[in-house]
C-alpha cells in the first residue's frame, strides 16, 4: 500500500496537549508507515498537527521536555478517525421509533450513544423507517443534532421513506407510503423546511413527482439517496442530475444489477459523459444482505464513494431469539447472529453487525488494506454529509478517532480527545 502523501509540519507543540505517537495513520484510503504521530489539543479537543512517517520521533522528544505535553505511545497500531453510523435503526433494545415522550427519548438516544464508542463509533445520524406521518412529526425534533456526554455525537435523522416503492417495501409497512406529490412538510412537519435535523430522505426516483421532491429536498439543504426502488438507470441518472447523491443499501429492495438493464446498481459507475458526479452508495457487509463476491464488486468499482452501514436495528446487542415488533414492524421479529428476519418468514428486517464487524468483513471478502475499508466508514461519509467537522484526520477537526490492532478490532476509543472506551 502506498504511503499517505502529507506535508511536513514542525509547529512549535503549546502547552496542554496530547501526542500520539509510535503509529500509522489511516489518510485518504491509505496506511502511513511506523513512526507517524497525532498531536491534541487537550483543552479544545481539536488535532493540532499530524506528523509524517519518521516526525513522530522528534515530537516524543519534546514531549518529554514541554510542560504540559503528554505523548501515548501506541506501540505501532493503526490510528484511525472515529467510525460514523450512516444508517442504524436502533440497537441495545431501542429502535428509534420507539416514542413514547422527549424525556424518555432522549435518554435512550443517550444509551445507545454511550454504547456506541465500545464498537468504534463516534457519530451517529438516527434512522428513521416509515411510519405514519404523526410518528415522523412526534420523532424528528427530537433527533436534533447534539453531543453527548461521553458518548457518540447524534448528526441529525435519515428518514427512510415513506416516498418508497410499494412493491420494493423490504420490511417497510406499504400502507404507510405517500407519494411524492405530498409535500415533505405535511409527512414531516415544519422540521422538513431546513437541514437542521433532517439530514437525508431515501426515495424511489421512478415515482410521479419524485424529481419535484427530489429539488424541493435539495434545494432546502436537505441530501436525497435512491432507494426501495424498482427504477431504472434512466431513472436513478434522471435523479442524480436533479441533485440526489447517494443510493440506500445498494441492491437490497432495489432493482436487480442486470447486464442489459442495470437499474439503480449501475450508477455507481456512470460514465462521466452521462453524469457530472456518481453517487455515493452504502452496502450492508454484514454477510446477511449481501454475498460477499457482490459486495466486493461493489466495493471494488468505486472504493472513494462506497460507504459501509449496518442497518442495525433494536435487536442488535442483544441475546438470539425472537422479540415483538414496534410502529414499523407489526410483527414478531427474530434474531440468529447478526441476521434478523419477520418471524417465521426469510425476509430481512435490517442488521445486528457492528461498523467494526463489518469492516473487517469488507477486508476478509474482497482482500483491501485497513485504511481503505475504513474509509467507507469515515472519510466517505463526510464527504457526502459535508461535514467539515470529524471523519478525518486534519488540522483543526474534532480529535474524534480509534485505535485498531491490524485486523481491525477497536482497542480504544476517543472522541474530543478524551479516551471513552475501553
């Protein structure tokens, strides 16, 4: 693997700080050599240098003598920025549908953004399947982006749904589905006139009126990915040139990848000449959704938009067996692994695999380094959300990162600079 480019920076270390030295660093797809480091500052809980291959050394040095500076060293394991939750439904016995009053609410997003540092995550954005439009209104404000204290930090809601394909509904209640000709604002509230808290909403691109949707959601700041879907690549083209950048789950509830009608699946390599920008487009590797020789197809055609979700839902965490259902899943569901389905049926309801599990599953199937699964869970996913502030090792983001061994097991991890786990 190529060794990260990165310019050199020999700033003066200031009081009150963190080096992290004696590793590699996880840059742009790539694994720097032994030796790098990863200056903190402790009071903002920012990085303040990343130093090269070979500059960690001067830093521990200094930091022996600076008043102030305390160096870690990490015995050449593998920093990385913290993991991102493009796409959970809940975990640790609490699904984000589960709405019973704002207190009651905002504890449990508190517990799950708790737990979420033992499995590598950082950051979390609440998914939010179809249920009927007085659910969505009830839940949404209280997804409003917030840190928590030692915990993962909520990004906002993904509503999936309920602009979806009835035919494509996967585990979603049809019933429940609007067509796009209903404005966003009478399915969810007043919340949907801003990006404040509304992050992203899936839709089915082949629908009536969904390039009018597609715009008003776009144009509001608010991001737009394709999916539970039988459209066309006519169709996914026709949305991505109306602003729509990311596909739901590629290939799950989604057309087919056929050799003379690709579908939605066949965007994410779209010639240039026929698309200014490919989409980004998330997969499931939790080794239930996907086969692994696809998922590594996928992967492997467009590594710097792939990016890897669990779709967990509530059961994830917990025991094997079967748990009754909620708002979304008016049935008993049943857990065996990380694969849950409606009880006595094969359909899946969503995943039980953590980002770490599934990022060494992307390593094991299709044979990429560390740093670039990583990426699909990190640099990726900011670069679609646009968020300037965690999912990368720069100058001035937030210290949010992890410690892996070489096969991708968290070891520990910190978010503001402050180490939350173990």
């Amino acid at each position: 693997m190529a060794e990260a480019p990165l310019r050199p920076n020999h700033t003066f270390l200031p009081d009150s700080s963190t080096v992290f030295t004696n590793c590699r660093l996880c840059l742009h797809g790539s694994l720097t050599l032994k030796n790098s480091a990863l200056v903190v500052s402790n009071a903002k809980g920012r990085i303040q240098q990343v130093l090269h291959s070979g500059e960690g050394v001067d830093v521990a040095k200094a930091s022996k003598t600076e008043r102030g500076i305390e160096a870690i060293d990490l015995n050449n394991a593998i920093l990385a920025p913290g993991f991102l939750e493009l796409q959970t439904n809940g975990m640790r016995g609490f699904h984000f549908t589960h709405f019973e009053d704002e207190a009651s609410y905002a504890a449990k997003i508190e517990e799950i953004a708790r737990y979420l540092p033992s499995q590598g995550g950082t950051g979390f954005w609440a998914t939010i399947p179809t249920v009927e439009s007085g659910e969505f209104k009830k839940i949404l404000p209280s997804l409003r982006p917030r840190e928590v204290t030692n915990g993962a930090t909520l990004l906002g809601a993904h509503a999936e749904g309920p602009y979806l394909r009835p035919s494509k509904n996967g585990a979603h209640n049809s019933a429940l589905f609007y067509e796009p000709s209903v404005p966003p604002t009478e399915v969810y509230g007043d919340i949907a006139n801003n990006s404040d808290t509304l992050k992203l909403v899936t839709v089915a691109p082949e629908l009536e009126n969904s390039a009018a949707l597609i715009s008003d959601l776009v144009g509001k700041g608010i991001r737009v990915s394709l999916g539970h879907s039988s459209a066309s690549y006519a169709d996914g083209l026709a949305a991505v040139n109306t602003g729509a950048t990311c596909l739901t789950h590629t290939l799950n509830a989604m057309a087919p990848l056929h050799h003379r009608d690709p579908g939605l699946a066949g965007l994410v390599t779209a010639a240039p000449a026929t698309i200014a920008n490919s989409p980004y487009f998330s997969i499931i590797t939790d080794g239930n959704h996907l086969h692994p020789s696809v998922a590594t197809m996928l992967f492997r055609a467009n590594p710097s938009k792939c990016i890897v979700i669990t779709d967990s839902i509530e059961l994830a965490g917990l025991e094997d067996g079967t748990y009754p259902g909620h708002s979304q899943i008016p049935c008993n569901q049943t857990k065996k692994g990380t694969r849950v389905v409606i009880e006595g049926t094969e359909t899946l309801i969503g995943g039980c695999a953590s980002l770490s599990e599934c990022i060494r599953n992307l390593m094991a199937w299709s044979g990429c380094g560390i740093a670039e699964a990583v990426r699909c869970v990190t640099e990726n996913v900011v670069d679609l959300t646009g968020d300037e502030d965690r999912g990368k090792l720069e100058v001035g983001r937030r210290a949010d990162f992890v410690i892996l061994d070489n096969e991708g097991t968290v070891l520990q991890t910190w978010i503001g600079g402050k180490r939350l786990w173990p």
